[in-house]
C-alpha cells in the first residue's frame, strides 16, 4: 500500500480535529504535533488555514459523494431501498468514526468565521447531496414507492436537516436514540400513502 503524502495525513489530522473541535476550536499547531509534521510543511501545502479547510471539506465531500453515488447506482436495490440504505450508512459513519459527527455540520456551525470561498463550498456541497438524493426520491415515485405528492427536492432537504439534527442529538447524549427518530420518520414521511396496493 502507497504511504500517504505529507499533505494527506495533515488533511486527515484536520478532519478528525474539526470534527471533534469545530473549525474555530482547531488550533494548526497542536494539530501538526499530533501528526509530526513542522509548520513549515503545512504552509508549503496550504496557503492559510481557511485554504486548508477547504482541502478538508473536499477531501470529506469527495468520499462521501462517491460513496453515495455507487449507492444510489445499485439497480439490485429498488429506490425507496437505497434512500433506506443511504440514511443507514449515514448514521453508520457518523457513529463508528474515530470522532463521531458530520463535517458538513460542523462547518455550517462556524459560519459566522467563514470567509465567503469557504461558505460557497459548504453550500455547494450541501447542495450536491439534495441533488443525489433528490433524484433518488424522483425514481421512488415514479415506481410508487414514495408519496407522489412530494416535492423531491423539498424533501431532501428535508431528510438532510433531520440528519444533521439526529447529529447533534447524538452528540448531546441521545447516542443511537438519535439516529433511530430520524430514521423512523423518515420513513413514515416518504412512505405515507404510497404503495398501499401492494401492502
């Protein structure tokens, strides 16, 4: 296996440390220390700490739209069953990573210090996510999986805000309680009054 690069292994340090810390709460010096890598490294790479931010959220978003994406192609699954594996795995990520949370919503907490580069990309990358599983919702209707009163792209957003609240809950001491909530209405939501034919 190819030994990662400086870069990468002070891009990981920086997601575990702003996940756990939050974006203001992430110092650069103790984080190179953690990973033993002079400061004079870091700003080889990154110009700033709001551009190696911006490495951070790319680097998270990146993984996690190709993970999304291979998901939401599985034709083996119907798409109401994929959305359902979808919110599964998020929840899974968000609670067996080293620290548990989401990127995205840790960001969205600080943007208040965000410069307006690094807010345009949380929105984007917000967006991109809507627009997966938007589509998604899209398929699950026309198959009469999901209410076809339903605006695909509401209800997204929708299911994202729930996400992120479920995130914070979890964090807040209600652990898996959280995520199951979360998961029971959205699934009551997509699934009301659609599909009553078959059941």
């Amino acid at each position: 296996m190819e030994k990662p690069s400086t870069r990468d292994r002070i891009v990981v340090a920086g997601r575990r440390a702003m996940l756990e810390q939050g974006y203001e709460g992430t110092g650069i010096g103790p984080l190179l220390a953690s990973v033993a890598v002079p400061k004079g490294s870091f700003y080889h790479f990154f110009a700033s700490k709001e551009d190696f931010a911006g490495a951070v959220l790319k680097s998270y978003a990146d993984q996690y739209r190709q993970q999304r994406q291979e998901l939401f192609a599985d034709t083996g699954l119907s798409p109401l069953a994929r959305i359902e594996r979808h919110l599964v795995q998020v929840e899974h990520d968000s609670a067996e990573a080293a620290v548990p949370g989401c990127l995205y919503g840790a960001f969205a907490q600080a943007v208040p210090s965000l410069g307006e580069e690094l807010r345009g990309q949380l929105a984007e990358v917000f967006a991109a996510w809507e627009q997966d599983l938007a589509a998604l919702i899209a398929q699950a209707q026309q198959e009469g999986e999901v209410e076809g009163g339903l605006d695909p792209a509401e209800t997204a957003a929708h299911l994202i805000d729930l996400y992120e609240g479920a995130v914070i809950r979890a964090r807040a001491g209600d652990g898996p309680a959280a995520f199951a909530r979360f998961r029971k209405f959205a699934r009551a939501t997509l699934r009301r009054g659609a599909g009553t034919s078959r059941d």
